[in-house]
C-alpha cells in the first residue's frame, strides 16, 4: 500500500480474529501465557468493533484504562497481523500499485520485510527485559495492564520475526497489479479529511473493512 509518493507500507486482513496457529505450549507457565495472550487478542477484536452507546453511563476509570489499551492492541494486531499470517504458508499473493513492474514490488516488499525482521528483532530484546519484571502478573486476575502490554509485544515480536523470516525466505509469491492502490497514491498528500472519500472508496471496492483507518493513520501528507 503506498503510504507517500515513494513509500509503501504491508497491509492484509482477515474476516475474523487473527488466527495464530501456534503450537500449543504442552504445561505450566508457558501454556497460561499463550492462552492469556489469546483471550487478549479476541478482546481487542470485539472493543475493536464495539459501537458506544451515547446512553452508557461513563465507566469507572480502571474500564477506560482497559479499553484504551485494548484499542491501542486493536491498531497494533493490524499492523503485525500480515507478518503472524505468514508463518507457515509456503505461497502467498503480493497486491502492488498498477504503475510498478512485478520485480519492483518484489523488491519493495523484500525490502519492507528486512525492516520489519530487524525492527521486531530489537524489539523483542527491549521487550524482553521489561516482562521478565511484569510477566507473573500477567497470571493473576484483574485487569494487569502492565502485564497485557508486555505480554503483547513481546509474544506479538517473536510471531512477527517468525513471519518476516517465513516472507523472505520460503514464502513462494505471485504478483497483482491493482488500479486501486494506484489512486491511493494520488491522495496521500491531501489532508486526510478530504482524501477520506476516495479511501473508503478504494477500501470497498477491494472489500477490506479496515484499511481506510490504517491509511489515514499511515500515510504522510
């Protein structure tokens, strides 16, 4: 997806919740860890498509706590969900603008996945050392937001090294060229609140639901 005129960013969806397909740790900590991480996920997905109701009384403070984490998970699980679909699939299609050859969007997108496996991989180092501090708390109950967000970012990391690796290395990829994304081009330097008729326009028309809220939060004007 072109972000700015010579920038581009990875973006798919998937109908319903993101599917992790990891083995399941077999005991213990490791196996509450995962299913906490799961239970988060789905969480995110349904504050995700929550409607708020004017009528709703305000909640207490620790409920908005939760659901301002839980959206900001919502927007993270967007953009890492490419990299977490990937693992494991040995072929996979790449969408690009119409005005790229098929080698130039390869190498864009080998590109974008070189910056993501370096990005999550030092991300996962940093993260590491802060939920070595947090991650028990992740196992008691109550909303433990220091323990959701480690747990998040440092399961999310390690998924997403995984996929980068899988894309660069075994993923066998067929190419689209789509007039679509072109014209997303054509409105990245307009200010988001006119280019927003075309976006949604262009997010319809190739039936992905959320990408005219990731657009407009990506792209540069």
């Amino acid at each position: 997806m072109p972000v700015a005129p010579d920038r581009y960013e990875l973006y798919c969806e998937e109908a319903d919740e993101p599917a992790m397909n990891a083995a399941s740790p077999r005991a213990g900590v490791l196996r509450r860890v995962n299913q906490r991480f799961r239970e988060t996920l789905a969480a995110a997905e349904r504050e995700r498509r929550r409607v708020p109701d004017p009528a709703e009384a305000r909640p207490p403070l620790g409920t908005r706590g939760k659901r301002r984490l839980l959206r900001w998970i919502a927007e993270s699980i967007a953009e890492q969900r490419l990299l977490w679909l990937l693992r494991g699939r040995a072929v996979a299609t790449l969408v690009h603008p119409d005005d790229l050859t098929d080698a130039q969007a390869i190498q864009l997108l080998r590109r974008a996945l070189q910056r993501d496996w370096e990005r999550h991989r030092f991300w996962l180092s940093v993260d590491l050392l802060g939920g070595a501090a947090s991650i028990f708390l992740i196992l008691l109950p109550g909303p433990n937001f220091v323990g959701y967000y480690f747990l998040f970012r440092i399961v999310g990391h390690f998924l997403s090294l995984r996929g980068a690796r899988q894309g660069l290395m075994r993923i066998t990829w067929t190419k689209t060229a789509s007039d679509a994304l072109t014209t997303l081009r054509a409105v990245v330097g307009d200010s988001p609140e006119s280019r927003e008729p075309v976006v949604r326009d262009v997010a319809s028309a190739l039936r992905l639901e959320h990408l005219a809220s990731f657009f407009q939060r990506a792209a540069i004007p």
